[in-house]
C-alpha cells in the first residue's frame, strides 16, 4: 500500500475513531469499537512499524477495562497522529495534503489559504455547504485577476442568502481585479468539496470549508491525476449547468 493511501486510511480511522469512555461499571466494548480497532490494526500492519503495531495492541488490551478505557483511547490517538504524519513524509512532495487535527483551526485557514494562492488564472470550489465564510476568510488571498469560481448545493437557502450578500458587495468592490461567480447546483448533486488550481491540480477536502477542523479532524488531499481529471469533467459539466447566483 502507498503512503499516499495509508494517508488517507489513517485520517479516516481518525476521523471515524469511535469515543472510548471511563465507565464506573464494567462494560464490554461495542461492536463498533471492535471493529475499528481491528480495521485500524490491519492498516499499522500493512506499514509494518513495529512499535506502532505493539503499542495499538498493548491499548486494546487496556481498552477491555472501562477504567483504563479513556487512556487507551488517547493512546490510540497519539499512534495514528504519528502515523499519519510519517506517511506523509513518505509521500513525493508534489502529492502532500494536510492533516488538520480538531480544534486547530488556525491550521485550516493556513492550509486553505496556500491552495488558494496556488491559482493562476482559475479558482473552482465546490462546496455544498459553501456560505460567505469563504469570501471572508479565504478568497482574497487569492492572485489579482484570478477567476473564483464556487458551486454550491440550492437546498441550503439560508447560508445561500448570506453568501449572495456577500457575493454582491465582493463584486461590488472588487469587479474584475478579483472575478467571482457563484452558481447553485441542483439539490444534493454535490457528492464532493475541493478545490481546483487552474484546471488542473485538484484538492480533495474532508469537510465544508465553513466547519474545517471545527468539531473533527480534516484532511486535504491531492487527488491523483485520474482522479483530478474525473472530478473536473464531471463539476464542470455541471459548472456549465448551474443557474448563477
């Protein structure tokens, strides 16, 4: 398995990591514990640390205890932090991403602001839940001339009238220095969020952009070049599509 995709499973088994409680009374673990414990553990195996793979197993020992269950958790947490990381080095460069731990949301503005610097001549975001927190926090790091581009999902209505508010006064001050379009896809069609750097390098986003790192960990990933190709073809035709805003 590449770095690239123990990445992103160890971000997901982040992600994904059910809570592990103290309990005065004893209780078994859950089904669902059981099994992210033995998914998570296939995945340290895979990499073939074997000091990770010890201390996950030595936690889940602990873990059976509801009094030791709060530290094994922790522990659990600190092993995929590390992992994450290690495979991120591993990584060529050209394909690095972020890991944004919960709570690090300064992190989040940083790793957004990098990718929206990176454009040339084109900004495509795509965001269901895009509302004018972008605007605000993001967009005017972008190049001069750069064209920024958002799609976002019609069923949200309410975050959609904040947006056109503040959609109407960026245009409204900035005009062509700093081009934005909004337009609104159909309900639920938005399957994804990321952003796009001029047409080609596609970013992968775990979370709307408005709640990055808020109350989970994020990610940010490069999309492989396949990939990138697909998602564009696939949001451009509805790009195309879209009523503006």
């Amino acid at each position: 398995m590449t770095p690239a995709e123990l990445h992103f499973h160890y971000t997901e088994a982040i992600r994904t990591m059910p809570p592990f409680e103290y309990s005065e009374t004893f209780t078994h673990l859950t089904k669902e514990q059981v099994a992210w414990q033995a998914r998570t553990l296939a995945y340290l195996e895979l990499q073939g640390k074997v000091l990770d793979v010890h201390s996950f197993k030595s936690a889940i020992a602990r873990s059976a205890m509801p009094a030791s269950r709060v530290a094994a958790g922790l522990e659990f947490y600190q092993i995929l932090t590390t992992a994450v990381t290690r495979a991120e080095i591993e990584m060529p460069a050209g394909a690095r991403g972020a890991f944004v731990p919960v709570g690090d949301q300064f992190d989040a503005l940083r790793s957004i602001t990098e990718l929206v610097q990176g454009a040339n001549h084109d900004l495509f975001v795509v965001d269901p839940y895009a509302d004018a927190s972008f605007l605000l926090r993001f967009a005017q790091a972008a190049r001069p001339g750069v064209h920024i581009r958002i799609l976002r999902d019609a069923k949200y209505q309410e975050i959609g009238r904040q947006l056109q508010v503040a959609k109407d006064a960026w245009v409204g001050q900035y005009g062509n220095e700093h081009p934005l379009e909004v337009r609104s896809a159909p309900s639920k069609t938005l399957h994804d969020r990321f952003i796009a750097q001029d047409s080609a390098s596609v970013f992968l986003v775990s979370q709307s952009l408005k709640d990055l790192a808020v109350r989970s960990p994020a990610t940010i990933q490069k999309a492989d070049a396949g990939i990138a190709i697909e998602k564009l073809e696939a949001y451009e035709a509805m790009w195309q599509d879209a009523p503006p805003m």
